[in-house]
C-alpha cells in the first residue's frame, strides 16, 4: 500500500470504535467503566466523567433534555471518532440522557481508556467540552413550585471558551 494512502487512513480511522448512546434510562458508571477494561492487562487509566443535574441553588425540579434522535446519536459518534483520532485510546463511552431528568440524577457519562492517564484525561476533557456546548439537545428548565416550564437554557460563555481551546 502506497506509504500516504496508509498515512490518510491512519489520520482519518479510529483505532478503536467508540461506544455511544442516547437514552432515557438511567446508567451504571461502574459497570460502563469495568466493561470497557474488563480482560485486559494494557490499560493504564480509566477516567469516568459523570454529568449530574443541579438543584439550581433550590430553585429548579428538574431538567428536561430533547434531541432528534439520528442527529444526536449521529453527531455524538462523530466527535468520539474525532476524539479517537486525537488521543490513544484503548476503549471511549458516551452515554447522554433525555427525558426529564431531576436533580441529583445522572445526564452524561464520558469514560476514556488508554495506556496513559494524560491521554484519556484530554479525551474525557475533549469530549465533555463538546457534548457540554454543541450536542444537540435542547435543555428546558421545570422550576421548583411553578405550574409553568422555565425557559431554554443555552451554553455558557465560558464552558464556550473552553471548547474553543480544541479547535485545530
């Protein structure tokens, strides 16, 4: 094979494929870790990043999250594939929620393994800053004691910046 054909191929394939899933369920951390690492002597880090809804400082019941179903499971693949090309990862899961979601209960999970703990804390990093600013999914707010829902809750400026720093 011509040397810049596997070069291309290299840049553009994961070396691994990445694990995603949009539900309405809730999720176990632990197991989705464990299953990612179970039989295997190489791995050298697992980090697990679970999102929780707040309370809002008291004020909010609950978080509901919409999406378009083939959109969402389509786009959040894609950056685990990006994610996947970036950093050396043995193993990625991403798990987001919708539905209504009360507080204290899990919305996303991020689990990256790989060899060494920088890589799979970038990737973890790499991926909340995505799902956290560009996921499509649409956040309404069901504030405590209100008949009526809240308002749309967009991303904030500074998780904003943050993504910006992934930008190539």
């Amino acid at each position: 094979m011509d040397e810049r054909i596997a070069e291309t191929i290299a840049e553009t394939v994961p070396a691994i494929v990445p694990i995603v899933r949009i539900q309405a369920e809730p999720f176990d951390a632990a197991a989705e870790a464990s299953a990612l690492v179970r039989g295997r002597t190489d791995v050298g880090a697992v980090v697990t990043f679970t999102g929780l809804c707040r309370d809002e400082g008291g004020r909010l019941a609950a978080l509901e999250l919409e999406h378009y179903p083939g959109m969402a499971q389509a786009e959040i693949a894609r950056v685990a594939g990006e994610a996947a090309r970036r950093f050396p990862l043995q193993g990625l899961v991403a798990i987001h929620r919708y539905g209504v979601i009360r507080p204290g209960e899990e919305i996303v999970l991020v689990v990256a393994v790989s060899p060494h703990r920088r890589a799979a804390f970038e990737a973890a990093d790499f991926m909340m800053d995505w799902l956290k600013t560009k996921a499509p999914f649409w956040k309404r707010e069901h504030p405590l004691g209100e008949a009526e829902t809240g308002g749309w809750v967009s991303s904030k400026a500074e998780d904003e910046r943050a993504a910006d720093r992934w930008v190539r």
